[in-house]
C-alpha cells in the first residue's frame, strides 16, 4: 500500500520575546520568501557575541519576538520572485551584514558595509536560531565544499571580521603584526595573520597562553600581565599592524606604544572603555588607529576560500538548537573554546 507524505509546514524556533526574557523553543509556521528573498534551510549558526544586542534589546528599534543569529550556513530551500542567480539546494551562508538598501549615498559608491539602512539578521529581521529563515538575496554568501556547515558558519562574523581587517590593513608578507587577544577572535585572526606571510606576535595575558599561540602560528607570544607590550614590540622592530581582537579598552592603550612608524592599529574588539593615547604617539611615525567592522557577503566568500585553501579552521562547541539557551550561556561566560555553534 503506498503511504502519503504530508509536507511539514512547521519548524522549531529559538526566540526571545521581550529584552532580557530567557530563549523560548517554539514551533512557527515555516516562512515563504517574498521578492528578491530566498528561504534558507539552516544547518548550522554561530552563537555570537553580538546576539547580546537582540537577547538584552541594546540595539534601538528591535521588534520582538526577535530570533538571533548571524553566522548562518544552509541550502536554499525556495527562491522568491525577481531573484536570479541562486538555486534551491545550493548552499549559502548568511553574515552580519544582512542586506542593503541599494540608494543612500555609501551604496551609490560602493561601500555597502556603510549602507545607512543596513540589515542585521537577528537585528532587522529573523536570524538563524531556527531551522529555516527568510533572507534578502544581497546577503547571501557561496559556500564552498571544502567547508563543513560547523567550521564556516563563525568564518561569515568572527572570521570575515579578522580576515578583511588583516587582508586589507597594507602589512605586507614578512611584516610583524601583533594581535591583541587569543579567544574567539584572537585565534582567527592569528592564523589568517600567518597564513598571510606575517610575522605575528600573539598578545595575551598567562604563560598557559603560549602553547596554544604556537600552535595557531604565532612566531612570538607576548604575555601583557608581565611584560610592557610596546616595549616587546618596538624590541622586535614594531608592528606594521597591531589587530585588537580582546574587548580590553586598556591592552589597546597599552600597545599602541608598539607601532612601527606608518603603522596602523585596527580595533574590532569592543569594550565601553575610551582608548587612552597621546597625540605625540600618534604624529611621531604617523601612526593611526581605525575600527574594523564584518564585511560584505563578497568579503565572506573571500575569507571563506581562502580558508578552504589554506587550512585555517575555527575551534568550536557545537549545541542542538533545543540547548539555544545553554549554548548562548556558555558563549557569554567566556569559557567556550572558542566558538559555539547551533546545529539544527
């Protein structure tokens, strides 16, 4: 006798319904993808530091109920009208930068990461704490095979963060770069820094730190909690590139002392602290500081390549999706080595 098939036409969803409340796991009707939208069956998401803005409602104009999650790798599971160029099973990725509008005067040049009306999964709308989503087809990312859905989902935030602000920060192949933590960020950055060609001084706080550093490819370990970090650096001829990866307002203060003359110091680690600096060390060998901020669905795919090519690879705890609430739990006490990640 044949059996019938009945479509599913509901999913497991982990969402936050008002700021600060704890992640509920409900059951929502699947969603059609409208114009230019496609519908992504997730396979696994990033837990992410900056999905505290959705969970604690910091970032203004938040609707709720709200479902985190930014660093999104699935399939396409059904396109919407007017899109062109994906196709139903193929896989993507979704990033932090989660559409654009296409008009204001940073996308009329080009510089879609300054979009004034940017999208941010799990911001603007639905992220991938869910086992299917909704999102604009300018957010999409290509995913590569060589890539498992665990190890590329933090490379499209923590990974294309570290790599672009490496990639384009004008250190060349042989230059000393230092970073500036080796946690969730700190050990991207560390092997994309080496695989770039770069001598990389390592900076964090312990001796335990040095084995781990070595073995992510760090020619030199600095450890801050005994030693003066711009003295180490200026003794091994100064940093083109210094990238502050830690969210230590202070260990940036403490290394800018360590720039090489023309060099830059990139800071993506966020911490509400100001960054104390005196204007002489700054006009004395033109140094400068900037921030760096996650790229563009292009830059994703670029760091996603690269890391097929040359190895570099997160280090992650993986949850269900059911343990959203432990899993977001573990990322926030600093414990995790050193990405959490959702598998649906």
């Amino acid at each position: 006798m044949a059996t019938t098939q009945v479509a599913v036409t509901t999913m497991k969803v982990a969402q936050v319904a008002r700021p600060g409340d704890e992640f509920q796991i409900v059951e929502r009707e699947i969603p059609d993808p409208g114009a230019g939208q496609v519908r992504i069956k997730v396979h696994a998401c990033g837990v992410c530091h900056s999905d505290v803005f959705t969970k604690e409602g910091l970032w203004p104009g938040i609707e709720y109920p709200r479902v985190p999650g930014h660093e999104v790798i699935g399939t396409v599971d059904e396109v919407g009208a007017a899109v062109s160029g994906w196709q139903k099973g193929q896989r993507v990725g979704v990033g932090w930068h989660g559409g654009h509008d296409g008009t204001c005067p940073s996308c009329r040049r080009g510089d879609f990461r300054n979009c004034r009306n940017r999208k941010v999964p799990g911001v603007s709308y639905d992220g991938g704490y869910q086992q299917y989503m909704v999102a604009p087809v300018e957010s999409l990312t290509a995913v590569p095979e060589g890539l498992t859905d665990v190890e590329a989902a933090p490379l499209l935030c923590a990974g294309v963060t570290t790599f672009g602000a490496l990639r384009d920060s004008g250190a060349r192949p042989g230059d000393l770069v230092g970073v500036i933590g080796v946690g969730g960020l700190g050990h991207l950055a560390i092997q994309w820094a080496s695989k770039f060609g770069y001598k990389v001084a390592a900076i964090g706080r312990g001796a335990d730190v040095l084995a781990l550093a070595t073995k992510l490819g760090a020619s030199v370990y600095i450890d801050s909690g005994s030693t003066n970090t711009a003295e180490a650096l200026q003794q091994l001829g100064g940093a083109q590139t210094i990238l502050a990866t830690a969210p230590s307002s202070t260990s940036i203060s403490e290394a800018i002392g360590g720039l090489a003359p023309n060099g830059t110091m990139i800071v993506i680690g966020v911490d509400a602290k100001p960054i104390e600096v005196a204007p002489l060390q700054l006009i004395l060998g033109v140094r400068s500081i900037q921030g760096g901020l996650a790229g563009t669905p292009a830059d994703g795919e670029d760091a996603l390549r690269f890391a097929e090519l040359s190895g570099v690879r997160p280090m992650v705890e993986t949850y269900p999706l059911e343990r959203a609430a432990e899993a977001y739990a573990r990322m926030m006490s600093g414990k995790a080595r050193f990405r959490v990640v959702l598998t649906m």
